[in-house]
C-alpha cells in the first residue's frame, strides 16, 4: 500500500464491511469454497496410553478467497487481530477426534486474519489440544503407534466447501524439530477423503503419525530388574539344602519383588483384557521364580520325608530283632531241664504244630472247595419265566466301567512310578536345576525378543 491509502485504511476497512453479509461464506449461490488448510506443529506434550489419547500445541493456517474483500492488488495486504476479526466471515473447522482443546490468550488471543488486496485471506490461530488416540497395546512396550489429527468442517458439506491440504504433505511443517521423551516419529501422511454423515457428506482431512516407543526407559526400569531378580533366585540353589532360613527368604523376597514391578507396570497402562508383550515376560520371570521357590519344597520334603522313612524302617528293625531275642529267649526257659531230651521236645513240638497247620490248611481248602461248587439259587418261576439271581456288575454296568477305568488309571499309575528314577541324594535336584532353569530362561528370551522385535507390527 502507499503512504496516502495506509491513512484511510480504517476508512477502506469500513467501506468494505459496509454491506458485507458475515452469515453468508463467500461464493455463496456458486461453486464450493475452496479452503486450504496448513499445520505448524508447535510442540508434543504428552502422550497417555490410559487415556488413549496425546496432547499437542500446534499453528493452523486456513486460506480461502473472499471476492467481497478485494481492495487493490495481490501485494497490498491487511493484518487484522483483535475483536474485528469477529466481523469477518470464518470457517467453522472443528477437530472430530478432539477431547478437549483451549486457545492461547497471553498476552493477547493468539489469532490473527490477514486481508489481500485481491481476495485471498489467511486466518491463522495457536492452540493447545488433546485428541483421541485408540492404541493397540498388544506389543507394548515393543510397539508402534498410529494417532491422527483429523480436521472437518462442522456445518457445511461438501456442497458448500471442500477442503485440502494446502500443499500437500509439505503442508505440514516443523515436524522435524518435534521431540518426544519415550516416542520417535518415523514418519506421517496427509489423506483426504469423504465421511457420510445423517446430514450429509462432508470433507475431512487426516494427518496420520508414526510413533514408534523407544524401549530404552523399559530396559532400565522393567526388564533388567526381572532378569536380575530371576538370576538372583536361582542363588538358592547353590546355598545348604539345610539352611531353611536362608533359602525360604530368599525365595518369598524374589517372589513380592516381582510382585511389585507387576503392579508398578499394570498402574501406568488402561484396564485392558488383551494380553500385553511385557504381561508375557514378567508372568515368565514370575513363574520361574516361583518355580525356584517350589524347588527348594520338593528338596526339603524329599530330604526330611526320606529321613523319616529310614528313621522308621530303622526302628521297626530293632522291634523285629528285639521280639525275636525274646521268643529265643522264652524258649530256652521253657526247655527241658533234661539235656538229652530238649532236641526231642522241640523237635516234636514243630512237628505236631506243623501237623495241625496242615490239618486246618486242608479243611480250609475242602470248605472253599464245597463254597465255590454249590450252584447258584434259582428263582421261583413267575409266568413262565426263569429267572437267575444276576450278579452286581450287572445289575450296574456303569459302575463296572467305571471300576474298569480306575482300575487302568491305577496300573498307569503304578506303570509310570516304576519307571521314575529313585533320587539317592536329594542334592542332586540342586545341581540339575543350576544348569536347567538357567537354559530354560535363556531359551524363552530367544524366543521372546526376535519374535516382538523382528516380526513386523501391523498398522492399527
């Protein structure tokens, strides 16, 4: 502008809002306005994976014609703040996805409208907002996700006005100077399409990053202490099989330490049902330290239970022996006094119980015999029918193969306990878990980390 048109510009200004219509977009009656949108991002501020949603400060620039604003050429412009930008036709740009949002006002509002002389209009705000952001935590924390800004028009459907990236994906500036904590942004895309509505198709456009977790606060804080407490159970093996103190703290103190970094881990992530990678990892290091515990259970109740064992077959020993000093005993005080005749008397006496041993055997034996040839009852005759008294089994065939399949589970049983190698030394169960709850552990992390790290994540 020239020095003389600076002078009357408030004068040019209410000129031109004389019979300027605010509740009608521009064009109104003609084509669809074409509205051109540009982000600056300002800052990420944070990122909730319980909220599932992230915060951020950016600058959103939407250009557009006016032909009701032309006042010169191209080169002439207008920069306007304040409560007179309130008398100019704006875009009514909403954000789909936003939670919560709040616009700059230190020292003034931080909004501004810029006025071509040929039309064309920039209008230009700072604010700080919190959209949502639906994660899949399945990988957590070896995850990438996918949170958008989504940017529509309220009111008007594509009829009216049709927006689009301005230039583009280089409509989207400063990204490179954007930096988060736990995440690193590997890459973003522009997309624009169509959403039908109940009251009609409307544009909206989609800004999509690529935030991938950095896993370096995980490895300190979560799973180098698992893995430390898992190596650090595995002591007890090396420690007396009869230091019981020893061996039960150590073993209770891994289990409520790995207890609590489960419950420090589950506080900071959403009430989810879906299993989580480091769900998987620490219920591993938890079963392996609590199978370190039981170790030491079986150790002990093998050791004191065939302590035990042998203390009583000692003892029954020595019952055995002592009963027989005393029948040995007895005997030779009931013996003749007679030197020559105790042979006879002793002789005679085994002789004669033998005999009556045989006697009763017999007997027995002639009893069953007649037991077993009697025949069987038989009923009386009912119309004709004859009927025998049958036997339980079957009366209940049920029941007998029931009977039939207790009776295979108990010889399995039997099988598979012949077969169990007998422990002679209840320390050989330490040095067999020293070399294999470490190879165990060692196989899971090689089957855990290529599978979460090298196996490509979906995009959700």
């Amino acid at each position: 502008m020239t020095a003389s048109r600076l002078k009357n510009a408030s004068v040019q200004i209410e000129d031109l809002l004389k019979e300027y219509d605010i509740r009608l977009r521009p064009s109104f009656g003609n084509e669809p306005l074409l509205l051109d949108i540009e982000i600056r991002l300002a800052s990420f501020d944070s990122i909730s994976e319980v909220n599932m949603d992230y915060t951020l400060t950016l600058y959103l620039n939407q250009y557009w014609r006016d032909d009701r604003l032309i006042f010169g050429n191209k080169t002439e412009e207008m920069t306007l703040t304040g409560e007179i930008i309130d008398k100019f036709w704006l875009p009514d740009t909403f954000f789909p996805n936003d939670k919560s949002a709040y616009l700059h006002d230190v020292t003034e509002k931080n909004k501004m409208i810029r006025l071509s002389g040929n039309g064309d209009i920039l209008y230009g705000m700072r604010f700080t907002t919190t959209l949502a952001c639906m994660m899949d935590l399945r990988r957590y924390p070896l995850d990438r996700q996918n949170c958008t800004v989504e940017v529509e028009s309220y009111g008007y459907t594509q009829a009216d006005v049709i927006m689009r990236w301005k230039n583009g994906r280089a409509s989207i500036l400063d990204l490179d100077k954007v930096h988060l904590p736990q995440f690193t942004i590997t890459g973003f895309d522009t997309i624009s399409y169509g959403i039908y509505l109940a009251t009609g198709v409307y544009q909206r456009l989609s800004l999509s990053f690529i935030l991938q977790r950095n896993i370096g606060y995980f490895l300190f804080q979560t799973y180098l202490p698992s893995i430390l407490i898992v190596m650090l159970s595995w002591v007890s093996f090396w420690i007396n099989h009869e230091a019981t103190s020893a061996r039960v703290a150590l073993g209770i103190t891994t289990v409520l330490t790995m207890t609590t970094i489960s419950t420090g881990v589950r506080s900071s992530l959403p009430r989810i049902s879906y299993v989580k990678a480091i769900d998987i990892y620490l219920v591993m290091c938890f079963v392996f330290v609590f199978a370190a515990l039981l170790e030491y259970a079986a150790v002990n109740y093998l050791y004191w239970g065939t302590r035990a064992k042998r203390r009583k077959e000692k003892n029954q020993e020595n019952k055995n022996k002592k009963k027989d000093n005393e029948l040995i005993e007895e005997g030779s005080n009931r013996a003749s006094p007679i030197f020559g005749l105790r042979p006879n008397a002793l002789t005679n006496h085994r002789t004669t119980t033998t005999t009556s041993l045989d006697e009763t055997s017999l007997t027995r034996r002639n009893n069953n015999h007649t037991i077993e040839t009697q025949l069987p009852r038989i009923r009386p005759l009912s119309r004709g029918n004859v009927g025998l008294y049958s036997s339980s089994l079957n009366r209940n065939p049920r029941q007998q193969r029931i009977n039939r399949l207790f009776n295979h589970l108990r010889t399995r049983a039997l099988n598979i306990r012949q077969h169990i190698p007998r422990l002679q030394d209840v320390n050989d169960i330490d040095k067999w878990s020293r070399l294999c709850f470490p190879i165990l552990f060692i196989l899971f992390n090689a089957a855990y980390w290529p599978y979460y790290i090298a196996r490509p994540q979906t995009s959700n």
